[in-house]
C-alpha cells in the first residue's frame, strides 16, 4: 500500500534563506530526529543529481540512505528521490516553498512511500507514523530555519 504524505508551515523568514537552508542538504539532524548522520556528494552546491547519503533510524533500525535531488528551480522548489535499497523507500519527495510577503514563506514538504520485499508488508504502517507526524515535522523545520 504505498501512500503519500505532506506537512506544511509558514516561516518567518524570505524564500530565498529558506531555500538555500533547505538546498544546503545536510541540516536534516536539526529538524528530523531520525536522520543520525548526512553528507553530500559532491561536496559541492545542491543542484540536479546532487547525491545525499545519510545514516537515519526508523523503528529502531539503523539503515543507510541515498537521496538524488530530481528537481532544483530556485527558489521554490527542491525533489528528490531515493536511491538507496531498502524495504521501505521515497520514490518521490521535496519541498515546495511559496512566498507569503512580508518575509515569511510557506513550506510543505512531502513524501511518497513504496516498499520491497517485506517491505510492502510495513510500508502501510511506515505511512501511518509519517502522516501523524507531519504537522510536528513541518514545525521541526519552520524552528530550524528560523533558528538559523
């Protein structure tokens, strides 16, 4: 059963820093307690075909992640999808950012879930945690950007 989720908040700050704090890439850990550890390839500007590889724990599991950046038109909109293998996994993700004026921008991230293998056996359940979490994960970043 794959599914998708989104959460969305309003951000004081202009699109334009939130962007660029979001296309950084690696200030995940700041806003998603699940991701342990991340790095780009190249350690380069985010941009098409950026490669992200993190270290993140689901369920109390440790599994390493590949995310490729699909989609890159600054300052609205950042896609990726997974690489990686594993049971459960992002075929399609980003943030869409939207300008409110007055130096604050609308973020809605989302994610689409698939599983593999066994994988299709839980990602139901994966959904389910993700889209109860959402409205607090679009918190997580708003405070994160904002605290930048």
């Amino acid at each position: 059963m794959p599914g998708q989720y989104s959460g969305s908040a309003v951000i004081s700050r202009p699109i334009d820093d939130v962007f660029a704090y979001l296309a950084a890439g690696t200030n995940d850990p700041k806003f998603s307690p699940r991701v342990l550890e991340i790095c780009k390839e190249p350690n380069a500007p985010s941009g098409l075909g950026t490669i992200f590889v993190s270290r993140v724990k689901d369920a109390g599991m440790k599994t390493d992640r590949r995310f490729e950046l699909t989609g890159f038109q600054a300052p609205t909109t950042i896609g990726w999808t997974e690489r990686s293998k594993n049971l459960v996994t992002i075929t399609e993700g980003g943030y869409d950012l939207e300008d409110h004026g007055n130096s604050q921008t609308k973020v809605t991230i989302f994610n689409s879930f698939a599983g593999h293998g066994f994988g299709k056996l839980i990602v139901g359940f994966a959904l389910k945690s993700a889209v109860k979490d959402a409205p607090a994960f679009a918190q997580r970043i708003k405070a994160a950007v904002e605290a930048s």
